[in-house]
C-alpha cells in the first residue's frame, strides 16, 4: 500500500501471480476480479497482460471500480444519499492521480485508466461490472460498460437500486446473494470457453 509501495506494485504483483499460474492452467480457465480499488486494479492488471504480450484471462470481474475514472452523478450524489466523503474535496474532482498510490502514475495512461484507450479494451475478455445504483463509482461502471460494448466485447452490467459501494460485503442482504449467484453464473458461463 501506497506511500511505501506505489503503482505499478499492485499490477507487477498480480500479473507475477497470473503468471504463476500460467505454468499449470490455461488462460480460458483463469478468471480475475476484485471489489472496489481491487475492481480498478482488476482492469489495470488486464491492461498490463495485454500490454506485456501475456494470453488474457479467461474472464474479469470489476466491481465497484473499473477501468475509468470516477466521473457522472454518482461520484457528486454518494455523499447526499450515503453520509460518505465527498468524492469532490474543496471544488477538485477526485482523480485516481490524486490517491497516493498513483503518484508515479500518468493520468489518462493504459496503465491507470485503460477504459480510456478503444485498442487496448478490443482486447479485454468478457467482463462483468457490478455496483449498487448509490456507489460513488456507479457511473464510471456504466462508461466502462459502453466503451466495451463499442469495441464489441462480451460484457454485463448490474447496478442494484438504492444500494451503496461495495454493498455485497453484507452476506446478509437478499441483493448480496443475487449478486453472488450472478458473479458465480458469469465465471461459470465465460471459464473454459475458446479464446476470442
């Protein structure tokens, strides 16, 4: 964690972990995802194998966090309908720049913004974005799930009405269990299928 390990640590050490696992399984039978900053990293680490010339995953899973910058009503409206931290701080708009992980990292580049960059998204195996409809992160989800479609990727898009980030920690709630009926269907659906 950021100050003493900075990006692009926690893609190095996915993508060592991926590799890893490269040596006993098929790519088509590997899925990745992760909640909330692991639901950017998720996005981020995919770029990285793309990049590094590295077989994709079979699936990826990004949830709460994706692969665009915080962006749309959602990152101005969380604080009003949740009692959470402006997303926007003294009139700036938070940036994933501005967290102190990212401070070696270049707005706007693959590496830290990937839903950016059409030609590197082409790429992205089938995906599946998640969210409550209140999560400060719900609309950069929904412009992550546009621009995969745009490039003709297989991806799916649930915003749950009304709930808030990260709100499936909550193993009670009836929308958690959906949610992971829904997660386990899509890797179930997407592992072990031919590459694109």
């Amino acid at each position: 964690m950021a100050p003493e390990h900075v990006y692009p640590a926690a893609s190095e050490d996915v993508f060592a972990v991926y590799n890893a696992l490269l040596a006993d399984y098929e790519p088509k039978n590997i899925g990745i995802y992760g909640c909330s900053a692991g639901g950017i990293l998720t996005a981020q680490v995919t770029a990285w194998i793309i990049e590094h010339g590295a077989r994709t995953p079979g699936a990826i899973g990004t949830f709460c966090g994706t692969g665009v910058d915080y962006a749309g009503d959602s990152s101005q409206l969380d604080p009003v309908f949740n009692g959470g931290t402006p997303v926007s701080e003294g009139g700036t708009a938070l940036t994933m720049t501005r967290i102190p992980y990212f401070s070696k990292g270049s707005e706007g580049s693959k590496g830290v913004a990937p839903g950016e960059f059409p030609d590197l998204l082409e790429k992205f195996p089938p995906t599946l974005l998640l969210a409550g409809s209140r999560d400060f992160a719900a609309s950069s989800l929904t412009v992550m799930h546009r621009r995969l479609a745009a490039v003709g990727v297989p991806s799916q898009l649930y915003l749950f009405d009304g709930l808030w980030h990260a709100f499936f920690m909550d193993a009670e709630l009836s929308e958690s269990q959906e949610a992971y009926r829904l997660i386990a269907s899509f890797f179930t659906e997407n592992l072990g299928k031919s590459e694109r």
